[in-house]
C-alpha cells in the first residue's frame, strides 16, 4: 500500500506588522511561573491570530521552554494555529445531526465558492474554512459558523449566500 506523501507549505515569513516585541509583556508576566507554556501559546496566538515560527523561537530563548515541547502542545490541541487564518473564520459542523443532513454539501459548496480547500483560507485573507466536528447546535443541523454568528438547517446554496453577503459588507 502506497501512503501519499503531504506537502508542507512553508509558513510566511513576518512582515512589518508582526513586531516581537508585542510579546514582551506576556513573557514578563508568565517568566518561571509553573505550566506557563499554554498561556504563553494563547496570548502569542491571540496576539498574531497564530503563533509564527519566530515567536516559538523568543518564547524559547526567553523562557528557557523547549521549542519542541512547544511545538508538540501546538500541534496537539486544535486550538493552535500555526499559520495565519482570515478574518473571518467559517466553521462547518460534520458531527453526526450535521452529516446525516449533508454538511458535506454545505462544505463543498463553500470550497467551490471560495476556491479553497478544508483548513485554507482564500487569496484576500478574508475567510478561513474548517470542518469541525461538533458545534452543539444539533437540532439546527446542518450548521455552520462565522464568528459568533450560528446559522442552522442550511443547504449549500444558503451558505454561500451568508458568505457573499458578508463579503459585499467587508467591501464598503
């Protein structure tokens, strides 16, 4: 049996607008304090909106934190990101109500939509799709949702409407 092998986009490099030093505050306040790595994960992430390669390397060097214990939590929980996310993240439920009343519809015809596959986001940096497996709205199934906003009992039609609406009010 062949496995096919996943190519690994390299991470983008920082820009201007990701200054390190924004983390300075964070490290002071979690330095030597026992089970600091996740809080200084979250607040790196709720900083940048994803925790970038530099920033694992100053928690590092400033914490005295293993970069690959680091990495290893990041990797591990779902709620880290390690690559930059659009600004509006679009959740789709696939647990059990949201798959038997076809969410994967709903996914494929925001990735036709969007042009993007599950866990991208599109050129403009504007959406994030992710398949996720429970939103706990399993009487609206199927669901999807944007932000704080839940939207139930959808077709793919539906969604994709929400979205362009959304988009035409990023527009003005």
């Amino acid at each position: 049996m062949r496995i096919a092998r996943l190519s690994i986009a390299k991470e983008p490099v920082l820009q201007g607008s990701e200054d390190l030093s924004k983390l300075d505050h964070l490290i002071e306040k979690y330095r030597g304090k026992k089970g600091n790595m996740i809080p200084l994960l979250q607040g790196t992430q709720e900083t940048y909106g994803y925790i970038p390669r530099a920033a694992f390397e100053k928690l590092a060097n400033e914490t005295g934190l293993s970069l690959s214990e680091m990495y290893g939590v990041a990797t591990f929980y779902a709620q880290f990101r390690l690559n930059p996310v659009g600004k509006h993240i679009i959740k789709v439920c696939h647990g059990t109500a949201c798959h038997v009343q076809n969410a994967n519809a709903i996914t494929e015809a925001i990735q036709e939509s969007l042009n993007v596959k599950d866990g991208e986001t599109t050129e403009d940096n504007l959406f994030t799709l992710e398949s996720v497996a429970c939103l706990g709205c399993c009487s609206l199934a199927p669901v999807m949702m944007i932000g704080d906003e839940t939207s139930g009992k959808l077709t793919g039609t539906e969604a994709v409407k929400i979205i362009k609406n959304i988009r035409i009010k990023e527009s003005n």
